[in-house]
C-alpha cells in the first residue's frame, strides 16, 4: 500500500500548529495572576459556589438587584470583570495587588458589586446587591479591598474582599433562597473573616500580563 507524500504546506500547517499549543500551554503555566480586565467565576471556598447576580430586585432592604451565590458552574451570570475603584484606571494584563482597591463588574446586567448599611434577607446580616447605572458607574459603595497572602492575587490561592465603606467582608451565610431564586445562597457581608469568607478564582478569560499589548489572553471554560 502506498502512502500519498505530505505537501509542504501540510507539513508548515502541522508545525505551526504543534508549536501554538506549546505556546499556548506555556502562556498558561506563567499565569498565575489575576489581572485587570479578567473576567472570571469566584467560587467560595467553604459552600463551592459561584457569586452570582441576575436582574431580581430584593424584596426587603434596598430593593437594589439581589446578589447570590450558584451551585451551577455553567451560568453566564456569574461573570465578574476586575475593574479598579472608582475614578482610577488599571492597565489591561496588569496584575491586582494584595492591598488594591478594586470592583467586581457584573457583566450581564453592567452592574457592580455593593454593599451598604441594610439587612440581609434571610440572616440579617449586611445586605449585598448589585449597583450602577445605565454606564456602569455607582459610588464609593463599589469599592473593595483585596486581601490575599503575597505580592499579588494568585488564581490558585484563596482570597477575601473587605468592603471599604463598612469594613464588612464578602461572604456566604449558608442559607438558601425560595422563589424566584429557588436553590441560590445568600450572600452577605460579614463583621469577620471566618467561614464562608474566602473566595478562589475559578474559570474565567485571564489576560497574560507579559502580552497585554498584544491582546493575548488564557483562558478556562466560562
């Protein structure tokens, strides 16, 4: 049996592609950190759920968009870009520093994480919602403080977020939610940072800090 030759554009096209896989597993491997611009899926550590909002308004305190925590990985409204505070500007692939003041903007309904000084629903604990107008802008109440072990936010290493304005940490209280968000955890803030307080990055579209002028990005399974 004979064997048709290989062209010499097959054989470029197999080379260049063996060579981009390798390129892109080592891109990878050197992204530990996250960055501004990521967008990502924070699951918490204890409960392994994802933060997540959605275009419910509470029915007590606020009435501002409810902010919850999904058992479900695949859901688009998890998502989360990585801004800075109010007012500041980050470098695009620039990695988020432990101590930085940054925001959690809610991609599908252009929101941002908040809190303030109103009781949660279930627990009575600090309210969490979701906050901004039609451009995306809110106030100081946007505002949260990275906590984290080390130099930088490393996607491996747990995280917590201490709000600024009432010194209230992100947390999950453990409780569920009826109708119409049947299923969903509370979210809450929370005076310490005890069970349900940290947070790990999970999947997400991760910008590599060393190509961020080339628009280079790593990425998991949104």
């Amino acid at each position: 049996m004979s064997i048709a030759p290989v062209s010499t554009a097959s054989l470029l096209v197999l080379i260049f592609s063996i060579v981009c896989t390798f390129n892109f597993i080592e891109a990878a491997r050197n992204n530990r950190h996250v960055t501004c611009g990521t967008v990502l899926k924070l699951q918490n550590v204890d409960y392994k759920v994802r933060l997540h909002s959605h275009d419910v308004k509470y029915g007590t305190g606020s009435g501002q968009q409810s902010v919850t925590a999904t058992e479900l990985q695949e859901d688009v409204n998890s998502h989360w870009a990585v801004k800075a505070a109010t007012g500041k500007h980050c470098e695009r692939g620039e990695p988020i520093k432990c101590g930085d003041t940054i925001r959690l903007h809610h991609l599908a309904t252009n929101k941002n994480l908040h809190s303030h000084h109103f009781q949660s629903p279930l627990t009575g604990n600090q309210e969490i919602s979701a906050y901004g107008d039609d451009q995306g802008e809110g106030d100081s109440g946007d505002h949260w403080l990275l906590i984290c072990s080390g130099d930088n936010w490393v996607r491996t290493n747990p995280v917590r977020f201490q709000h600024i304005d009432t010194d209230m940490y992100l947390g999950v209280s453990g409780r569920t939610f009826g109708r119409p968000i049947n299923g969903q955890m509370e979210v809450v803030g929370m005076p310490n940072p005890y069970s349900g307080t940290e947070w790990i990055a999970a999947e997400g579209l991760f910008i590599h800090p060393t190509e961020k002028d080339s628009g280079s990005r790593v990425h998991t399974e949104l």
